[in-house]
C-alpha cells in the first residue's frame, strides 16, 4: 500500500522538481526561493494533480485486465496465502 502512495506522490511532486531544477540551473540557487510564490506553487500543484489524474485514468484503463472477469481474493490454501487474481469471463479462451 505504501508502494500505491508513493506512486502518485512522486507524480505530484514532478511539477515542483523540474520548476526547481529550472530555476537553480538557469538563475542561480538564491533564485529559488525567491521564484517559490502563491501563484506559481498554485500552478505547480494543479499542474502536479492533472498530472496524477491523467497518470490513474490511462494506468485504469490500459492495465490489461478483463474488465467482464471475475475476481477472486487472496486467500489461504493448503497453508500458503495464494495471490488473488482475475479470470477471465466464461467463453474468453486465453490464446
């Protein structure tokens, strides 16, 4: 879970390094705080959120799995916790 968390954090958090990184590069590191504003950390964060939406739909939608699949959940078998999975609907043959 920790893994999913970090995932889109770091995805909001892209905005903000390369603006950072813009900024130390082409002024200087003393400009960095100064170009730090409301308005442009307002910027970076809608930026920063568009980015982590677009990232869940197409991630959602192209992951690969059978939207008419059924899921079964992890569970316990003969002692060992066996990963949950999705099968495929009845009448889809894996090729």
């Amino acid at each position: 879970m920790t893994r999913f968390y970090l995932t889109y954090a770091v995805l909001f958090m892209i905005p903000f390094v390369l603006y950072g990184a813009f900024i130390y590069f082409s002024l200087g590191r003393a400009a960095v705080r100064e170009s730090l504003t409301t308005k442009a950390l307002g910027y970076l964060s809608v930026t920063g959120a568009a980015l982590t939406v677009i990232i869940i739909v197409v991630l959602t939608n192209y992951s690969g799995y059978d939207a008419d699949g059924t899921y079964t959940p992890a569970h316990l078998e003969d002692g060992k916790i066996v990963p949950g999975r999705i099968e495929p609907a009845v009448g889809d043959a894996a090729e």
